[in-house]
C-alpha cells in the first residue's frame, strides 16, 4: 500500500505492518475512495530535438550598414567626428567610395583646411551636402558673419 499526503505525492515512509495489514482499515479506505477517471485529454507529444542550424541566415542590411560593418571591422569603432571627415573625404573625391583612407588623402585634406576658407569653397561645401545650407544661402550667411 502507498501513502499519500494531502497533495497527492507519495509519502517517503510507508504504514507500519499492523496498519498494512489491517483488513478492517483496508476495506474502510476502499469504501471511501474510487479510482481516477481517465484524462479527458491525451499527453502531450515530446518536443523533437532541436538540430542545429545547418545554414546561417544572413539579416539584410543595406550597403550603407554592411560598408559600416565592415569598416568597422577592419579598422574598430569609428567616431563621429572621424565618420564625418571621412564622408567629406570621399565627397571631395580625395578617397574612392568604398576604399581605405590613406595618409596622402588625410594630408591633403589638413592642408584644405588649415587655413580659413575661400567663400567659392563654403559654397562648394555647400552644395556637396543636401542637408546644409543651399549655396546662394551659404553665401549669404558667410557675408553677414564675415
């Protein structure tokens, strides 16, 4: 005979043999309980193994994100600041569009700017970038500051 507590699991110990063996007790325990109905659902069906990913799956991304990556990659994080000298690099056309920076290029761009700007070339800078300001307009900044 197996005992249970009052959650239903078995108990460790079992009854002492008196108590097992007490016909009286065995047959009142029987009038009082019925045995379980069958599960109204089936069991559940074990999971499958997992299989490990035969192919890897490849995000998309634009070519502005994987250029990013990759140059990330190659040279480590790059600042925000070393990420706008560089656009302005290749707009200017001192580094081809997907190629490295070379020092003759990071010369060439010190020597552009290490003195102050012609108002020809602020309205050139101008007109590289379609957020900044349009060229008649940088102009005309460039005289009222100036």
């Amino acid at each position: 005979m197996v005992v249970l507590d009052l959650d239903g699991r078995p108990l460790a110990h079992s009854l002492p043999s008196s108590v097992a063996d007490n016909a009286a007790l065995h047959a009142f325990l029987t009038s009082c309980s019925r045995p379980l109905p069958p599960a109204l659902l089936p069991p559940p069906l074990p999971l499958p193994p997992l299989a490990a990913k035969a192919v890897e799956v490849v995000p998309k991304r634009s070519e502005c994100i994987a250029a990013k990556m990759a140059l990330e990659a190659l040279e480590g994080p790059i600042h925000a600041v070393s990420r706008a000298q560089r656009n302005l690099m290749r707009k200017l056309g001192l580094v081809p569009e997907r190629g490295p920076v070379t020092a003759e290029a990071v010369a060439a761009y010190n020597a552009l700017f290490s003195k102050p700007l012609s108002q020809e070339h602020i309205i050139a800078l101008s007109s590289l970038f379609s957020s900044s300001l349009p060229p008649a307009k940088a102009a005309e900044e460039l005289v009222v500051c100036g």
